[in-house]
C-alpha cells in the first residue's frame, strides 16, 4: 500500500540508478551528487513503503518492487513528456483549439476576417466554428459546449422590456455596435428618402428575421404607436433581403446584416432615430486566460475594428 505519493523526480533517479547500478554514477549522469542520489531514494521507498534497492558489494541490485516501478516508470515518464511537450505548444500557440459559435451575419464578416488573421499568425492554432443566435450562443458557451460565443443584445427600447439576457459571470469583449436600418423595395416611394422614421413604414407587410429581432422589431414598432403586419419570418437573411426585393413587404436589418449580402432589387435606407445592437465576443473567466482563446479574442476585436 502506498503511503505518499510518487514524484516523477524521484522515478527519473530510480531508472538512472538501474541503469547506471549505482547511486555515484547515477549522480554523475544527472549532474547531482551522490548524496543527493541516496536522499531521493529513500524519499521513494517512504513512498511506496518497501525497499526498492538491495546494496550488493559496489552494485546496487532493484528488488522485485523496485524491478516493477521501473517497469512502468518508462511509460509514465515518457507520457509525462509528452504532456510537457504538448502543453508548451499549446502555451506557446504552436498548438491548440478554440471552438467558436457565431450568429449568421457575424459569421459572413467579422470571423472570416479573423480567422484568416489568427491562421497567419499561428498557423497551429485550429478553430471550430458553428452558429446559433443568442441567447443559445451563450447557454452553450456556459455549458461548457464552445470557448467563444459571439453574441448581440439590442440597446432597450424606451417603454420596452430590459434585456433578458444577464452576462456579468462571462468575460465580455466589446467589438461594435450595429446600427439598424430599413429594407425597402428598390421602388418604393422611400427608396431614394436620405432617412426614414420607423412609423412612415406603419402601413407596409413586414418581413421579419431571427426571433430575437423580430421581438425587437415589435418592441420599437410599438414604442412608434402601431403594431407591425409581420406577413413573413424567416432567420435567413439572404431570404428576407429575396422578400423584400421581390416588392413583398419591408424590413428593418442590423447592417452587418446587409453587408453580409447583395441587396438585389432592395434598398437600405438610414433609420431615424438610431436603434442599434451591441455585438460582444463572450467567453468563461477561466478560458480567457487560455492563449488560443485570447489570441482569438483579439484577432475579432480586430476585424471589428476595420468594420
């Protein structure tokens, strides 16, 4: 039965003993002293709780334990190396993985930019990347199931709900606040308007997006004094932005959003007054101090900045 535990030094100096047969050349051979030898040795058989060694004359002979430990100190050291080895590369960002969740339309223009940019610099460094909207984003980023979330919340609406979502456990890193503007038919009589109030579009079928934007939507239609016909809904952009194109009703996108696709048919359209959402990059506490996850962290901030 073991009575402490068994340190990797100490395995090292049994196997250099076995090999070399004695505590003197063992000291040689790891540039220690021979006493040195001898104290480590006895620090293990108190370990382990029997004798390891057997002195014979000069030479000093493993007992059946001792032959065992050795056996199996191979295995560990060398798996312990490696542990070493693959943590420093990991440490050094010659290695490591960051999996990454993004809504759509940061999908299509701030992470390509990103990624492109943390490839080049750490050419080791992979990232995984899949998509989901907030607040799913974040329940999986605190399920342990991502490293990054990239997320948005929308600035409250006067008379409106606060924001349901809560992220002063998460370590929040700021990358821009998009502005929202309106999605008219290219011949709509506001297509050429330099800017247009949310309530001159009270009368027109709406087309909707994600369900977050779409209480949004409903939330800064009814702080305006009307209720929106939401005739279509859909979380796919590029099919809202197809809708309104086709002249089947309106749309107010974030314009990430827009830039993120070719408008055919549509035109975009400054809304006033301003509403807008902030677009964060999440990640845990603990996570951010991970290389990978940080470096990560500011190649977004980066490709933000160039918005």
């Amino acid at each position: 039965m073991l009575t402490g535990m068994i340190e990797a030094r100490h395995l090292r100096v049994l196997r250099a003993v076995a090999v070399t047969g004695s505590f003197s050349a063992a000291g040689r051979e790891l540039g220690c002293t021979q006493p040195a030898v001898s104290q480590q040795m006895k620090a293990l058989e108190a370990s382990v709780g029997t004798p390891l060694l057997v002195r014979g004359g000069r030479a000093m002979r493993l007992t059946q334990a001792g032959e065992a430990l050795v056996r199996h100190a191979a295995g560990i050291l060398a798996g312990l190396t490696a542990a070493e080895e693959e943590v420093a590369a990991i440490a050094g960002l010659r290695a490591g993985r960051v999996r990454l969740v993004s809504f759509p339309s940061g999908s299509s223009t701030l992470v390509p930019t990103a990624l492109a940019a943390l490839r080049a610099a750490h050419p080791g460094t992979r990232v995984s990347l899949e998509e989901a909207e907030p607040p799913r984003s974040v329940e999986l980023l605190r399920e342990g199931d991502c490293d990054i979330a990239l997320a948005f919340r929308y600035a409250r609406v006067p008379g409106g709900a606060p924001a349901a979502e809560e992220w002063d456990d998460l370590v929040v890193r700021p990358l821009l606040t998009d502005r929202l503007v309106a999605l008219v038919p290219e011949r709509h009589r506001l297509a050429g308007a330099p800017a247009v109030a949310i309530g001159d579009l009270a009368a027109e079928p709406w087309i909707a997006g994600c369900p977050r934007c779409r209480g949004q939507l409903v939330q800064v239609c009814e702080s305006a004094g009307f209720t929106p016909r939401i005739d279509f809904a859909t979380d796919d952009y590029p099919a809202v932005v197809g809708l309104v194109g086709a002249g089947l009703g309106v749309a107010v996108l974030p314009q990430l959003a827009i830039d993120s696709v070719r408008p055919r048919g549509a035109r975009a359209v400054t809304l006033e007054p301003a509403v807008r959402r902030e677009i964060v990059a999440l990640t845990l506490p603990d996570l951010a101090q991970v290389p990978a996850v940080a470096a990560t962290l500011e190649q977004l901030g980066q490709a933000a900045a160039r918005q």
